[in-house]
C-alpha cells in the first residue's frame, strides 16, 4: 500500500491500532460531541498509535499518556498539516535547500551534504501547535479540536539556521527569513503554506536546521529530511519538509502570515514582539504560554482510597518552568508538586504527586504551572478568535472508591 492509502484505509478504520494494555484509548470528554464521534486511534506507518482528528490533511495527536516523560519518542509524536499534499518518501528523494530572497548575497541551493559539512547544534525543545487544546475552548472555536495532545518534546540537532543562511550571505536591511515546505495545496486557491521568522529569531543560534529528531531520521509525517527548530516558538514557525528559504527587506503579506495564526495586541506575554507583523489590532502568535498537564492518572479512572500517585509534564517559552501545583478539589486549594531536575529551557519538565490517602468520593484533578519569568496558568481562558494558547487548568474528574 502507498502511504496515501494507508492513511485511507486508516480512515475506514481497516487498521485500527489494538488496546495496549494500562494506555488510555478514551477521546477527553471536553471535545465538542462531532470531534468525539470521528476521532479514532490509528496507527500508521512508521508510527505508534496516535488520536486521528483528521486525515485530509493529517491531524494526529499524541495520547495523553505519552507525556509521563520529559522526551515523546518519534513514533508517539503529533502530526500537524494544513495542505493535504503532503510528499512521499519518493517525492523526497533528491532533496535540496535552496536560499534567496532580496536580501542574500548570492542565492544557493544545498544538498543533505552541505548541511552535514556545518557544525551541528541541538536543542531538547517542545513543538506545540497554538491550537493545542482549542477543542477545549468554551464557547467551542473552529479549527481543528485539538485535546492535550497537539504538542510534543523532542532532542532536535542540525545546523543553527544562522549558519545556513551564511551560505548565500545576508545582506544588511534584512527582515524576515520567508520558509516553505515541500507539502502542496490540492485545491486552487488554497495559498501554500508559507511563514516568515523574524531576523532576530531567526540569527539565534538556538533555532536550528534539524536533520535528526530524538538520534534518528525525521519522521517522514515529522518533516523528513529538515525541519525548522524554533525553540519557545509555537510550531506553526517550524517548518517541515523544508524546501525553500528567502531573506527578504519586506514583511511576507500572505494568508498564512496576515490572516491565519493572529492573536489580539497585548493578550499574551513575549519577550520578542515579532515587530514587521504587527498591526497594532493584533500580532502574530509566537510565544508560548506557561502550561502542563496531568498524564497519570487518566480522567474518569477509579482509584483505591490508599492513594495514587499524579504525574505530568509543565513548560513555557523558554524561561523554564519553578513550580507546579495540584488541585484534587476543582482548583479551590492548591498544594506543591515534586519537580523533577530541568532539561533545558524549551523542555517539558516532569512533576509528580502522591496524594496519600483519600476519603471515597469525586475528584476533581488539575494542575497549575508558574515559570521563572512569573507567569502562572490563567484562572480563566483569554478567549481569541483562533482558540491560541489555551493554558486553562484542565479538570479532570475520577473517583476514588
Ligand atoms: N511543511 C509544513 N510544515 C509545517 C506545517 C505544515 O502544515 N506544513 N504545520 C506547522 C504547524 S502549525 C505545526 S503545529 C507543526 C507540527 O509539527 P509536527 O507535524 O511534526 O508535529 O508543524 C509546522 N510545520
Ligand atoms: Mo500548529
């Protein structure tokens, strides 16, 4: 079968993944009832089971309880596109990085070679879609209805961006670095999916070419063979299947840019405004908010009155996550989660809970992070027309017999 057939027969549930034993196969009971009714665990291939949203374009979010560890293997990670062409490993074959734009010196085209010739960089960063967790969004917000699990962390390596674009020389008056991928638009009239970075971001020298993802290959679903990095960036930046580069003196004016992945000026925090998109109404999404979530216990579990142990992961953009708290009663009182060592900056950090023992009744789980920058979950949801950057305390009810 070719892949696209896969996916098909995926779709028809043909190849409905088997229950793995102790791993949720429940869809959150927060998703609109619609997103409820189609969602399916699959499996496809080179992948371990993922919740199928969608598969024109692919939508695919993690399990819940993948996110106990800090790193989410490459066959467990979430697969976001907006183009139903996505490339074959055949349409790949050959690949090549050609850079331009207005503002290089000199356009080149790199091999897989050239990339492997660059000294190497890596970063442990998480990769979360801004519209992880929309589906949560009250009133519900259109998009895709994504759960917990449009998000990931993984150990990305490759050459700094930076280095890459020495290669045709950036000129001075440079504003934005302009990427696209290899995935295609089957429709006329749906734009390609383009975006822009702005320079600063894009000359940091964490933001990285990755040619390997968690020490092997990009996954071919991942963005085989390079993908864009940007560490504490939401992943609509990190481009895959990464094709074709331009440095440009003019702001990309596209839908992508203009219209789609927009938040209101001043709703959220960011440290670096991305200042050639902002309109004063409203700027690009960039920056990831402080957020976590309990992967351990599942919602809706019974559990014995001894007692159970709370396990999750906590992140933000970058300035690194210093506390995690637990509500069992709805979010009325909080206590301190055990926080595990940090593994970087843009990584997940893994707390933990155990609750001692319990009188039988209802619970109502949540967890709240705080990062070292002083920003703390919100007590209620920044409502957005998007449905970006949901970091409301997620409740989950189970009960304890
Ligand atoms: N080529 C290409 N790259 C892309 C996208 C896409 O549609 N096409 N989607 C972006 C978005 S919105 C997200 S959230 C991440 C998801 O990365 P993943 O599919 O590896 O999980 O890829 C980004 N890079
Ligand atoms: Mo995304």
């Amino acid at each position: 079968m070719r892949r696209r057939e896969i996916i098909a027969a995926a779709g028809a549930g043909l190849l409905a993944a088997p229950a793995f034993a102790g791993e949720s196969m429940r869809v959150a009971t927060g998703l609109p009832d619609g997103t409820r009714q189609i969602a399916r665990f699959v499996t496809l291939p080179d992948k371990g089971r993922l919740l199928r949203l969608a598969d024109r374009p692919p939508n695919y979010e993690t399990p819940i309880d993948v996110f106990t560890d800090t790193v989410t293997p490459n066959d467990r990670f979430f697969i976001r596109y907006h183009l139903a062409g996505v490339p074959t490993a055949s349409d790949l074959d050959g690949w090549s990085l050609t850079i331009g734009g207005d503002a290089v010196t000199r356009p080149v085209r790199l091999k897989m070679s050239d990339l492997l010739d660059l000294p190497s960089n890596e970063v442990l960063a998480v990769c979360q879609c801004a519209g992880n967790r929309r589906g949560f969004c009250l009133p519900h917000v259109s998009g895709v209805q994504w759960g917990d699990g449009g998000m990931g962390c993984a150990l990305w390596r490759g050459p700094a961006l930076r280095d890459v674009l020495k290669a045709a020389g950036v000129k001075a008056g440079a504003v934005e670095v302009w990427v696209n991928g290899a995935d295609k638009p089957v429709m006329d009239g749906t734009p390609p999916f383009q975006k822009s970075v702005p320079m600063d971001k894009a000359l940091d020298a964490d933001t990285i070419v990755a040619i390997s993802m968690n020490n092997a290959p990009l996954p071919l679903l991942n963005g085989y063979p390079a993908r864009l990095i940007i560490p504490g960036w939401v992943g609509t930046y990190w481009m895959k299947h990464l094709t074709n580069i331009e440095v440009s003196t003019k702001p990309l004016t596209n839908f992508w840019m203009a219209s789609a992945y927009r938040v209101p000026a001043g709703m959220f925090p960011v440290d670096h405004p991305f200042g050639t998109q902002d309109t004063g109404k409203t700027v690009p999404i960039t920056e990831i908010v402080v957020n976590s979530v309990i992967a351990d216990p599942l919602e809706g579990v019974q559990l014995e009155r001894s007692g159970f142990n709370i396990r999750g992961v906590a992140w933000d953009r970058g300035s690194g996550v210093n506390r995690v708290e637990i509500s069992l009663d709805g979010g009325r009182s909080w206590r301190d989660a055990l926080l595990d060592r940090p593994h970087g900056p843009y990584a997940y950090r893994r707390f933990s809970l155990q609750t001692g023992g319990l009188r039988p009744g209802t619970y109502n789980l949540m967890s709240r992070a705080t990062s070292q920058a002083g920003e703390k979950q919100v007590d209620s949801l920044k409502a957005n027309p998007g449905g970006y950057h949901n970091n409301l305390p997620r409740a989950l009810s189970l009960v304890v017999t």
